[in-house]
C-alpha cells in the first residue's frame, strides 16, 4: 500500500460544467488519495449555475469552484499532474499543453449539459444524467489499485472506463 496522493485534471472546453462536477466528485470521493483539478481550453469566465446546484443537490460542496484556463496547469510552477483527463469531446480534440511529467491521459467524453435547451427541468435532468456518469467513472478510478499496475495496464483501464456506459463499479449500488 502506498500513501502517494495523485495530482488529477479534468479537461473540458469551457470549464464551466463537466470537468468542474469531476474536480468535486474527486474530490469528495477519492478517499484522500487524489488532488483534483479542473481547466478549459478556452473558458467560460464563470461556472454554470446548474453544474453547482447539482452539486448541492447531490450533496457536495459547491463553493471555491471557478472556470480557468489549462495554462495555469501547464507552466513549471503548477502542480505536476499523474491523470489528465478530457471529459468532453471538443477538449479531446485540441491541442493540449505538453504537461509536465508526462502524465497518464483518457478521454471520459460526457455530453455537454450545457447545451441543452428547453425547460428548467429538462436542464436539470441533463445535468442529474452527466452527473451520474462521472460519478460512476470517477467511483470506476477510485476503485483502481494504481500502486499495484503497470503503465500499460494503468493505461488500459483508464480508457476503458471512458467506453462504459454507466461505468457502475463492480458489486456497487447505483444511487
């Protein structure tokens, strides 16, 4: 067992929804062993108010939470990162920084919620739904013996939790 705590950054293009309820589900559930991270290629200024409402409403911390640029987290002075992760598909496609350290990359695309039209409800919805599958790709992370694995297998398993539907941990609940 090791007591290494993980530096993780979530990357999406606005850094004002996906990759801020990551940086919180992290944070809230990593058990201590991660430093969690969020960024935007090009972003927003401001955090979507339905990202922190569903935050509160999942019962995490809504505060602190602010939309930045991925260059405070590509300079020598920043935090050197193990996990980068891209959660939604435009930041995938991007040139991104060279990070320093090398660290291990997947893309977790999660539709935008932000992009949803319509009623109050409706947004909220989408919001619940991307949620959910961060929760459960996050809780699918957690779950990782990353002391125990190879780079390669490491590298395997962080991809294929990016493919999982739901990414429900094994022998866990889905609440």
């Amino acid at each position: 067992m090791t007591d290494r705590i993980y530096n993780v950054l979530f990357l999406c293009t606005g850094n004002s929804a996906r990759s801020i309820m990551a940086e919180a589900l992290l944070r809230a559930r990593g058990g201590g062993r991660f430093n969690a991270y969020s960024a935007g290629s090009h972003p927003k200024g401001a955090v979507n108010p339905y990202a922190l409402t569903t935050l509160e409403t999942m019962g995490l911390p809504a505060e602190g939470f602010r939309s930045k640029s991925w260059d405070e987290f590509a300079g020598s002075d920043a935090p050197r990162m193990d996990f980068v992760f891209t959660v939604c598909d435009s930041a995938a496609g991007e040139i991104c920084p060279a990070w320093p350290g090398q660290p291990m990359t997947a893309h977790w695309g999660i539709e935008d919620p932000a992009a949803v039209e319509g009623t109050d409800i409706e947004k909220q919805r989408a919001f619940a739904t991307a949620f959910r599958y961060l929760r459960n790709r996050v809780d699918q992370f957690c779950a990782i013996p990353l002391h125990r694995l190879d780079r390669l297998a490491l590298s395997k398993r962080l991809r294929e939790i990016g493919e999982m539907e739901g990414a429900t941990p094994p022998n866990a609940i889905a609440d």
